[in-house]
C-alpha cells in the first residue's frame, strides 16, 4: 500500500502535486497522521534537532560552510532567527522553499486549475468528483499521471456532497488538505510550527466545510479533522502570499495569489524596522536579503505589515492578523491603547 508522501517531497518539492508523468494506478488514501502532544518548542535540544531537520529539508538551497542564520529562543518572542556573523547590506541571508503551497483562503477573480494554476476558458470540474476546477491534463481521470491524482482520492475518501458543482470552499480548503499528503520528515517539521487557535469570530475553511455539510465522511470529531485542524492554524500563523504568474488562451497574463509555507521565513520574528526584504522567484522560493548592515548576535527580523503603514494602521493589522500587539520602537504610540482596549496580549 502507499504511504504519505506519494507526492515525492524527496526530490525536494513541495507537498504540491507535480507532473511526474508516473504510470501505474492512483495511490491508496494516506492513513491520518496522529496528531500528538504539543511539543516544547523552546527547550534547548528540540530547538537543535529541529534546525538539523530544517537543515536537511532545504539541502542545496544552504550554501556549503555555516550559515549567516542561527535558530535561537529569545525573550518575548519564542523562537527566532539570529545573524552567526555580520551580514552586510544586500547579502543573501537564506532561500527557503514552500513545504506547502496552494490557493488562498480568498476569492480569485478568475478561475484556475486547482492543481497547476493555468487558466481556464471555461469551468471543467475534476471528473473524480471532488469538486474542484481541473485542467485536461491534471484531471483525475488520467490517472497517476495525473499530479492531482492523490489529493483527488483523499478528499473523495470523504465522499464529497453535490459532486456536479464547483466549490470554492474545498479550493480555499486545499493547501489545508495537502498536508495530508507531506513526508514524514516534512510533516515533522511542519508540526513543530506554531499554531494559534483561530479567534472565536473566525469561521477557518475547515469549520466552513463542516458547517455547510460538505461531506458525507468527514466525522467533524474524528482525526483527520483534528489534523486538519492542526494545519490550518500552523498555516494561518505562519503562511507567506505568494504568487504564479500564468498565460490565457490569449496570452494574457495573470497573477495567481497563493499562500506558501516557508518555515525559515516564517522563523523570522516582526518588527515594525526590519533588517530583511524578500522576493520570490519564479520557483516559488523565498529569497531573503539585507535590508541594512545586520550585526553579529542580531536578530534577523521580518515585517509582518506594510513598511510604509502609519502606526495605529500597522498596529490594528498586526493584532488582527497576527494576534500581537507589537512593542517596537517605532510602534511606541499613544493609539496602542485601540488594541488594548480589544483585549489583544503584548508581544
Ligand atoms: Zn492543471
Ligand atoms: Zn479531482
Ligand atoms: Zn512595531
């Protein structure tokens, strides 16, 4: 029977279908990952063994020698990142790859193949019956060729209600889903990412699904749910937007937004000044530089809102989206009391 990872994350893609040309029949549904304890993230050795992990995922992508980059627990924050040597302006910190990729929990303004996001003329719904909009050559019914084939029969396993329509909600559901479908090794790292529990008025796109009655197998208490559950806030805390541009049947060009885990990104801490700006490539990896001159021992800080927002706008982003009330330099205002009004926690 095959396992996990069908999707072969050993060639170092992401857990995304790719188009390996495989002949041979659909694999099995994976069996559902058991959803442990939560770790201690911070203690020291877990802290080192999950570097080793991380290490090893991104393979060529680290340069030969130590990295500029070291994980580290810092008061305040938790886990970070911080500079082993100075890194000088414009120098290249790190480039990351997505362990999971996939559409936004957003609408789109036009229709795309759910699998390899080119664009559609016209709506074909995946002939598997699980809903989504399918290009001819990612459809399930071309079998293991197929690079939507095992995400097809897993969510099929949950025996999909009014298989005749397109749904949305199992679109913004699906790079959930795909975690399903992760190695061992890179369901590992990805269960040692911090997970917030969603606001009380936050409905995620698992509650949507269950809500609505999507599916007649899908035990909203069972533990495929509860793993979904797990996925959805590690990617709800953690997720980067990032992007595919493709062509029309005109030639015309579109930008599919799309949301990507990139668990060195998201190790990188917030600040309101940070010493990094990223840009990602036409491979969807994350390519992250200097900003400014980074010292030896310093942390290595991302910015979570827009650099240019004014304070009380960065500050009400931030605790809506990332649910902390930053205390940085620069956000050291008199408007944080709009958020402490709200009951948000400092960072
Ligand atoms: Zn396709
Ligand atoms: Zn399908
Ligand atoms: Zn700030």
């Amino acid at each position: 029977m095959a396992t996990v990872g069908q999707n072969g994350n050993a060639d170092g893609s992401a857990a995304v279908p790719t188009d390996t040309g495989a002949a041979g029949p659909v694999p099995d549904v994976p069996p559902v990952p058991e959803v442990g304890p939560a770790p201690d993230l911070y203690n020291p050795d877990r802290v080192e063994t999950f570097k080793g992990e991380l290490l090893e995922y991104l393979g060529e992508l680290v340069p030969p020698g130590d990295p500029p980059w070291d994980i580290g627990v810092f008061e305040g924050y938790g886990r970070g990142m911080v500079a082993t040597r100075d890194i000088a302006v414009h120098e290249l910190v790190f480039i990351d790859r997505p362990v999971l990729v996939g559409p936004r929990v957003n609408n789109y303004e036009v229709i795309f193949c759910a699998s390899c996001c080119c664009i559609l003329r016209r709506l074909q719904l995946c002939t598997g019956g699980c809903r989504l909009p399918i290009c001819s050559r990612c459809d399930f019914s071309v079998g293991a060729a197929s690079p939507h084939a095992s995400e097809c029969r897993l969510i099929q396993s949950w025996q999909p209600k009014d298989a005749g329509r397109y749904s949305k909600n199992i679109l913004y559901a699906l790079t959930s889903i795909r975690g399903f479908l992760l190695s061992d090794r890179d369901r590992s790292i990805v269960l040692q990412m911090e997970g917030h529990q969603p606001r009380k008025e936050m409905t995620t796109e698992i509650e949507r699904l269950l809500k609505d009655g999507y599916f007649w197998n899908l035990d909203a208490e069972g533990p495929a749910v509860r793993y979904l559950r797990q996925v959805v806030n590690i990617l709800n805390t953690n997720a980067f937007e990032t992007s595919r541009i493709v062509a029309d049947e005109e030639n015309n060009h579109h930008e599919i937004i799309l949301r990507g885990l990139y668990i060195l990104g998201a190790l990188m801490n917030h600040c309101c000044r940070p010493n990094v700006r990223y840009v990602f490539d036409d491979q969807l990896r994350m390519r992250v530089h200097a900003s400014r001159p980074i010292k030896k021992g310093e942390q290595i800080m991302n910015n979570y809102s827009k650099i240019l927002w004014g304070t009380q706008h960065r500050i009400i982003h931030l605790c809506f989206s990332k649910n902390f009330l930053c205390s940085c330099d620069r956000c050291k205002d008199p408007t944080v009391s709009v958020c402490q009004e709200r009951g948000f926690p400092a960072s």
